[in-house]
C-alpha cells in the first residue's frame, strides 16, 4: 500500500507542477527540489490519518512543500552548506542561493493555498478552518525555531518534531476526527518524531561521531537510545489505539521504526 500511495501521490505533484508552475527558472528549481527519490513519509502519515486517498492529496502536498522549503533552507551556505540533498546537488549549488531562498517562499505560499482551498473544497466549519490555518503556521515557526537552535536531545526536536505534528493535524482534521482529540493526535504526533529521530541517531552513530554532530544516541548511549526508542513507539501504539487509528500501515511503520540498524523504507 505504501508504493501505490507514493505512485499516487508523486503523479498527483507532477499534475500539479505541470499546471501550475511554468518554465521560470525558480519554478524549475522548486521542481528540481521536489521530484526526487523522497520517502514521502509526512504525506505518508496524512493519508493513514485521513483515510481517503483522493482527498488528501492537497493537504498532503501542502505537507511535502513544508518539508521541502525546511531541507532547502538547512542546505543553505549560512546554514549547513550542504553540498547534495537525496543524491542530487543541493539547490543552492545547481540554481544559486538567491533562487533557493526565493523557492521556500513560494513552497510556503502554496503550503497554505492547498489547505485553505482544500478547507473550503470540503467544507470544513469555521472553527476547523482556523485549526487547520494555525496548525500550519503554527508548525512553520516551531521550524524555525528549531533551525536556529540545531542542538541535541530536546531542542533537536524543534526541527524533526513540527512537521511531523504538521501531518497528524491534518490528518485527524481532514478526516473529520473528533476536535476534542487534538491534543492526544499532538501526543502521538511527538512521540512518533522522537522515534524517527532517535532511529536515525542510532543508525548514523559512527558517522556522527566522525563528523563531531549532535545525535541523541551518542548523548544516551546505544542501549539507553535504544529504550528511549522502545518507550517512545510503545506510548506511540497506545495513543494511535486510543485514536482508533492503529491501523496496519502505522504497524508496519512502527516495525519498521524498531530496526535502527536499518533505513526506513516503505
């Protein structure tokens, strides 16, 4: 199921990129950015939250915009002068770093138009609107924040944790989940971050050390990262259970999420 959800989804962005951006050079490098061999994994987590393929491609999309402009803006030379991002040259190195700039604006300009239309295509209530609305700029600060502090344990999750909590918003909301429950999708969103980010510590340990960079698994040790990634998905099971969402695809994430010695592949 996650091939065929990222098949669709990735022919849904293409359709969109065909249609709406245009041959301009700073529309070809949101493309270059984009169209790369990416996991998909947030739009990922808003179709297992929302449950309906075909209307949750935009919020989706609103998603993968977000996460894009966010890798852009961490490869940038006054940040982590990144030389590649998913194989390709990062963009501030194939368009110039005034073009990649100018690309997570326009990323984050149509991260907002796809909920807002999508919000009144479904005809969400007033109230759920401005949910939506907060959720996404709310997520864009805490991204923010998190950039300018890139430190370890919990101010590192200011990078990872926003866009994850992001997904599962959107998500439960477009799936017309209870308002009531936000806070437990919250929860569940956090310890979800948590897990991915200590999974990933644990498998880039020697190379972090190498490089002397922040890695929660070096800072807990191995065998204490590995608890802290067990408690972690374990509260993640009991919260996506209580939210009636413990679905097999969100098992099949959390299997996967146990294997730190492996990269997660859906």
């Amino acid at each position: 199921m996650f091939a065929e959800f990222k098949q669709l989804f990735e022919a849904h962005m293409f359709a969109w990129q065909k249609k709406n951006l245009s041959y301009s050079q700073l529309d070809q490098a949101i493309c270059y950015s984009m169209n790369t061999q990416a996991k998909r994994l947030r739009p990922l987590i808003v179709w297992m939250l929302a449950k309906d393929c075909k209307t949750c491609l935009d919020v989706a999309l609103s998603v993968e915009c977000l996460h894009t402009a966010s890798l852009i803006a961490d490869d940038l030379p006054c940040m982590d002068d990144a030389l590649y991002r998913r194989g390709n040259e990062a963009l501030h190195r194939a368009f110039g770093e005034d073009v990649a700039i100018l690309a997570t604006y326009k990323l984050i300009g149509w991260a907002f138009k796809f909920v807002a239309t999508q919000s009144k295509t479904q005809k969400l209530s007033a109230h759920e609107t401005q949910l939506v609305l907060d959720c996404v700029a709310t997520n864009c600060i805490l991204s923010t924040d998190g950039q300018m502090l890139d430190l370890i344990s919990e101010e590192s999750g200011l990078k990872t944790h926003p866009l994850f909590e992001m997904a599962f918003v959107l998500g439960w909301i477009f799936s017309r989940g209870s308002i009531e429950m936000i806070e437990t999708v919250k929860l569940a969103a956090f310890h979800f971050g948590t897990a991915f980010q200590i999974h990933d510590d644990l498998k880039d340990m020697d190379e972090d050390k190498k490089n002397n960079k922040p890695n929660v698994a070096l800072t807990l040790g191995e065998f204490g990262a590995k608890n802290a990634l067990d408690e972690h998905l374990e509260t993640l099971r009991s919260l996506l259970q209580e939210l009636d969402c413990l679905s097999s695809d969100f098992l099949t994430c959390i299997k996967h999420l146990h294997s730190p010695a492996q990269p997660l592949r859906l």
